[in-house]
C-alpha cells in the first residue's frame, strides 16, 4: 500500500486514493495554521495507516480564517480543527455544523530564536535565572522583534494579549509596560502592526531569526524544534484550576467580545453547502478521522506532540439537545466511553 503525504492539500492524497481500492474515501481535513506540520508529517500518516483512508485539505491557516472561507464556500473542508470552539461556532447560523467538540489543550508559551542576539538573556529566563517579569522588559528593548499573529484570523492572536493583561498584575509589572511592549493603546487594541506576522509562517520567522521571538503553543514550539519559555499556569491557558482567572481578560474581536478560557483543540464535522453533495466514501472518512482524534492512538499523536489529553466536552449548536443527535455513532461511542459531556451555558 502506497503511502500519502499531504501539503494541506487534497491532491496528492486523493490521487494516492485513487490507485487503492475503492472503499476507501479521503478525509479533508481544514487545520488551524499550529496544526500544519502535525497534520502533514504525523497526525494524517497515522490515520491512513489505521484506516486505510487518505487525508487532505485546504491549506492551514488562522482559525477564524478558515470559518470564513468555509462560510464563502472558497473551501469545503469535511473536518475542521480549530483552536477553540469559537470558529467553529461561527458556522452554525449557517447551519453548516452541528459542535465543537473538544479533544485536548493547549499551552501558550513564547519561543524564541537561536539567533537572537537576546538568546543568553532568553535562556536566563527560560532556566529562572531570570525572573519571568524581565521578559517585558526585553520586549520593550529597541531593536527587539516580537512576532505574534493577527487576532481577527487567529486565536492565538487574541490569547498572547490578553496573556499580557494577565501578566501586568500577576507578575507586578510596572505601570503600563504590558501593553507598552506590544504597542497596544486606546485607539489600536491590538498594538503594533509590525509585530503581526501569518500564522503558518511564524514559527519559521522565529527558528531563522526573522524574529527574536513570539507567540506560540507548546505543540506547535515542539513540532517546529523551537526553545520555548514555559508561562505558569496563571497565564498559560490551559489549567483548569486557573480558568477563573483567565475569564477576567477579554478582547474584542471582529466586533465580539472573547473572555479568556482555556486554550482547546477543537473539532468538528463540517456540514456541505445546499447544492454540494459528498461522496459517501468521503463522508466516510471524514467521520473515521474524527473518531481516530478520539481513539487510543489519535491521543497518544497529540500526547507525545505536547497536547494535554482532557475528556472530551460537546458545544452542541443551537437546537441539539443531545451527543447522539451530533456525533456519528464510531465517534459517539468512544465519546462516551472517554467520559464524554455536554457542555452547558
């Protein structure tokens, strides 16, 4: 059996495809841009391996990006994995998904480059020789280049800033210097243009120098190599013993107000536009790819990948009352039997 390799398109894998039998399908797959290299060198050979069914998709980009194109049908994805529920809630007035179902979390950290002419003072504080509050300090140094993405397309975006307003009082920041190092004002919530760069091409903007650091997941930093400065958990995002706290920040985007919750990875099926049939063995194996996210060798992919393995809890869409009214039954069943629940408002 030939093997699949995916570019975060569907092309390759559906011409590996079609030289297999035909009950195999190919699972499309719409990742968020952190998931790029996993999906392609990892999570999707794993699936083709224990199903047998290719994989693809449209190239990852930022979570919100891609709810937009799904909703413009300039993509037509079967999944859609996303970081956090809130993308993927932007898709059900459409009625073009029925959950997000949550399936591990995330840690926000800040990787940084090897060529960094700051790379001694990064490590010191990575090791705690020096305190974490000094890495604002070195932000603000002229001539530092922090890298972040873009809010309005991607979660992470939103997270490392309200990760700074956390850090101004946790850590007992002087007066303003959170915002100060990113360039956030009254009239600009999101701060200094220049520090925004693509989602999918940061991590490689730090591992060469283009940055000296940036924002990233902790998944992402061990996928790409980077050294990474952990937060504590008040300000990373992903303890939920911390989720209080995170609910105190906020940013607005794209006209909404987000309060800070924990960082989740996300999935969905994505249900096709009016007038746009699946074949049924893709349908197929779009269901089978979100129940291999479910299975004992989905989560060890993202356990050993630097994800958090949590119990599985259902965002059901406006209207559905149960897990069995959205899940396909393969997914239903090991849903449950991980502990499943429902979110409730």
């Amino acid at each position: 059996m030939a093997a699949v390799t995916a570019g975060c398109s569907a092309s390759s894998a559906a011409a590996a495809a079609s030289t297999r039998s035909g009950a195999h399908g190919t699972a499309s797959v719409a990742c968020a841009g952190s998931l790029e290299k996993l999906y392609n060198l990892t999570l999707g050979p794993a699936f083709y391996r224990a199903t047998g069914d290719s994989f693809g998709g449209p190239p990852c980009a930022g979570s919100f990006a891609l709810a937009s194109e799904i909703l413009n049908n300039e993509i037509t994805p079967g999944v859609f994995l996303s970081v956090g529920a809130a993308a993927i809630e932007k898709l059900w007035p459409a009625h073009r998904a029925k959950f997000a179902l949550s399936l591990a979390t995330d840690r926000l950290v800040v990787a940084y480059s090897p060529r960094s002419r700051y790379y001694t003072q990064l490590n010191a504080i990575r090791s705690g020789a020096r305190p974490l509050s000094s890495l604002f300090s070195l932000f603000l140094t002229p001539g530092f280049r922090l890298g972040r993405t873009n809010p309005d397309q991607d979660p992470q975006g939103a997270y490392f800033i309200m990760m700074t307003k956390l850090a101004q009082t946790y850590l007992h920041l002087p007066a303003g210097e959170a915002a100060r190092a990113l360039g956030i004002t009254g009239s600009s919530p999101f701060g200094s243009s220049s520090q925004i760069f693509d989602e999918t091409a940061l991590p490689t903007d730090i591992a060469t120098g283009v940055v000296d650091a940036g924002s990233d997941f902790v998944s992402e930093a061990k996928q790409y190599g980077l050294d990474y400065i952990n937060l504590p958990p008040a300000l990373d995002f992903a303890s939920p013993s911390e989720l209080p706290r995170y609910k105190t920040v906020s940013l607005t985007v794209s006209g909404k107000r987000q309060a800070g919750n924990l960082i989740n990875l996300d999935g969905t099926l994505v249900l096709p536009a009016k007038g746009s049939p699946v074949a049924a063995v893709d349908e197929k194996a779009d269901q089978g790819f979100l129940a291999f996210m479910l299975s004992k060798k989905g989560r060890s992919v993202l356990t050993a990948s630097g994800y958090s393995m949590v119990p599985p809890v259902l965002d059901l869409a406006p209207g559905l009352k149960t897990a069995a009214a959205a899940l396909p039954s393969p997914a239903l069943s090991l849903y449950k039997s991980l502990g499943g629940s429902i979110a409730r408002p």
